[in-house]
C-alpha cells in the first residue's frame, strides 16, 4: 500500500496535454516524423527499420510554462537536416573520444569558494553525496556506446586566488589554474541567494575548450557551483557549444535538498510527468483559457513501455543515499543531452525526449532520458552501435547494485527492456 497523500498514477496521458493547442503547438504528423528518422536523399532507408516502433514514444507534454509552450514553432531537425549540417562536426578515428573533466580542485588560497557549492538550507536537512565523475562517466559510456568515454586527468586544475585577496573583499573574478596558465572567471552573488555566488557560464566554456584534447570529439566540463550566463538569468544548470564540441554542466540546481524551494516535483518526474491526472492539474493551473479540451479516458495498456515503466514507480524515501542516487539520475540526464548538442543534434520537437528544450528545472524533471526516434537514428549514425546494444549497456548500468532500488534508473531500465521486446530478433 502506498503512503496516503501519493498519487497511484492510474491513468497514463499518451497524448499532449490539453494546454498544447492553446500554445499553438501541433505535433509533426505520423508520416513527417516516420520520415524524419531515415534519409531522405538515398533509396536505402532500412536504417528507420532497425529503430523501435514509433507508436512507442508519446509525444511532449506541453503543458503551461514548458519550452515548446513558449516556443511552439520552433524549427524541427530531421535525420536528413541534421546530414546536411554544415557546422555538425564529423566524427574520424583520430578524434572520436569523449572526455569527461571533474570539478577543479579548489586552492588553499581562496579555500573559501567550497561554501560557494553549499545551498543555503534549513537546519536538519539531509546532507547528500554530490554526483561522483566516475559514475557519470560510466553512464555516458553506455549512453554513448560506440565510442570511448574517459575521465579527463589534468593535474593541478583548480581554482586558486586571481589576484591577492583582502580579507574582506567577495572577489569578483576567481581563477581557474591549469599548470602554469590561469583563467579569470567571473563571479556573482546569487539572485535568488540559495547559493552565496555563482561562476560565469562562458568564461567555464572558454576554459573547455583550451582543455579539449588532440583525440577529443566532445568534452564535458562538470562543476559543483551554481552559474549564470548573463545578468538576466537566475540561473543556468548547463550549456553547449556544440560547434566547439564541448560543453559545462552544473550540479548545484539538481540537488534534491532544494526541490521544495524550487518546486520540484519529485512524485511526477519521468516517467510519472505522464499520469494523466497531474498533466490536467498542472494545465489548469497554469492555462488562461476558460474551457480546456479534455484528454481522452481509455483503458491502459501496461504492456507498453510507458505504462510499464510508470508501473514501477514508488514513492521515494526521502533518505540520504537515494536521494543522492537522485541527484547522479539527474546529472547524467543533462550531461547527455548537452553532450548531444556536440553531436550537433538540434532540440527535438517530435516526441517526448530528452533532447526537447527546458525552460525550468520543474521542465527538466518531466522528461525521458531516451532519445526518441528521430534522434536516436542521429546517434546511432554518429556512434556506430545499434539500439540493442546501447540499451543493453544502460540496462546493465541501471541495474547494477544499489542503483536499481533508485526510481528513476529502474524506471529507465524498464522502459528499456519493454521497448526491446516490441522489436525483432
């Protein structure tokens, strides 16, 4: 029995939500997005026959607030667009690595930066292990199967004074050390003060890709601080530059012991953000028009890969080591789809996926770690594997030791397994 107050999740939406049409979005039609998974211009299209059924894949939710909600015409990549890009980067035997680089180090002298990646919370919240580079890196090594995956060992990479500071002067510009050379990053206090101050997003990405290896297709520069890009922004949780092949992600928003505050909703993240009575609650919290259109009540079918993956969500122990367990599912999520940008894949408007655009961390939550169709077609093209062997490497990630009891990777690994049983051979 589940504890009282927690939704049973009874119904699955496998449409968008009422609210997309009065944003004005409407999904591509069956036979553009079936077309935009294969080739265009050659008269071998087998490859969409090796990709799952597209019936499969529900489309995005759209409800009030989301990325496509603000943006509903945003251009869609196809397979063939996405061939066709100039400024997609080729991947070539002497330079198909992907590297991953763990936060820098932080000098004695500005010692005072680690209370930088703290959050300001209550008194009595759980303290939780910060996402490891080495679990991250093992998930993108099955994300991105195909292609080696490494840890990016540079000695000496830390942050370190930029210049002599006072002892009661908050620096404005801290530097980030590599051997001998040293790059100034800007500073800021937090808008919304959860953390004490936050680092320049550009400034990281330009450190990235002085760091980017000879052998490197892509690097991923992780950190533990809170960012910010412009003067407009809050905050940001990462970005790419997919034509400069690297990219920074953030973990400091991800941290489960700020969801309240940042009204997260952990009950209804993936695959639950499909339970139709949250996807009608939320719409009518946030639509403006009087009359909304209904989604249609019809029976359940727990063998698709949807329904079965909702089937195996649990109300979540609000205990250290899951929770910790939470924030790694996140991080891995967003170092995947940033890294996807390096692989010039564009942000998805055909199905729910984990390319969509984001406009807020409630966003973030709703969407699936896999790729739909389309841009899976990308990847498996890119990389050189095949959908059963990428699955099969994230299934035996999910599924390995303490990890499997966390929602969210068992979530993925059921939704994995159903996926591969509806496909031949």
């Amino acid at each position: 029995m589940p504890p009282r107050n927690v939704c049973r999740h009874t119904a699955t939406c496998y449409e968008t939500s009422p609210y997309a049409p009065e944003a004005g979005y409407v999904q591509p039609s069956r036979k553009s997005r079936a077309d935009a998974a294969r080739p265009a211009k050659t008269k071998d299209r087998t490859s969409a026959a090796k990709l799952p059924d597209h019936s499969i894949f529900p489309p995005p939710l759209v409800p009030p607030g989301d990325d496509l909600a603000l943006d509903p015409e945003y251009p869609p990549q196809s397979f063939q667009d996405w061939l066709e890009d100039e400024d997609r980067n080729e991947i070539t035997p002497d330079r198909k690595a992907i590297y991953i680089l763990a936060p820098p180090e932080i000098g004695e002298d500005i010692a005072f930066m680690q209370g930088w990646t703290a959050p300001r919370m209550q008194q009595g919240q759980l303290r939780l292990n910060e996402p490891s580079a080495e679990d991250i890196v093992e998930y993108l090594a099955a994300f991105y199967h195909g292609l080696p995956v490494k840890l990016l060992e540079i000695p000496d990479f830390r942050f370190v004074a930029w210049e002599e500071q006072k002892s009661k002067t908050v620096p404005r510009l801290v530097g980030l050390a590599v051997s001998d050379e040293c790059t100034g990053i800007r500073t800021r206090p937090c808008p919304d003060r959860l953390y004490p101050r936050q680092l320049n997003l550009d400034d990281l990405l330009d450190v990235a890709i002085s760091l980017l290896p000879q052998d490197a297709y892509a690097l991923c520069l992780l950190v533990n601080h809170d960012l910010y890009e412009d003067k407009d922004d809050t905050f940001v949780c990462g970005r790419a530059y997919g034509g400069s092949r690297v990219a920074v992600v953030s973990s400091a928003r991800y941290c489960p012991a700020l969801d309240d505050v940042q009204s997260v909703e952990r009950g209804h993240a993936w695959p639950a953000s499909h339970c139709m009575d949250y996807v009608q609650s939320v719409c009518a919290a946030g639509s403006t028009a009087k009359k909304q259109k209904t989604i249609k009540k019809h029976g359940d079918n727990t063998t698709t890969p949807l329904r079965a993956s909702m089937l195996t969500v649990r109300p979540r122990l609000n205990d250290s080591s899951n929770l910790s367990l939470l924030w790694l599912a996140r991080m891995c999520r967003t170092a995947s789809h940033e890294l996807g940008h390096c692989f010039g894949i564009d942000h998805c408007v055909y199905y729910a996926c984990i390319m969509q655009g984001s406009a807020s961390l409630s966003e973030d939550a709703r969407q699936p770690p896999y790729l739909c169709p389309v841009d899976l077609a990308k990847l498996l093209h890119a990389t050189g594997a095949t959908v059963r062997e990428q699955y099969m490497e994230l299934i035996r990630y999910c599924s390995n030791g303490q990890r499997r009891n966390e929602s969210f990777f068992d979530a993925f690994a059921t939704w994995m397994r159903s996926t591969l049983n509806t496909m031949p051979g």
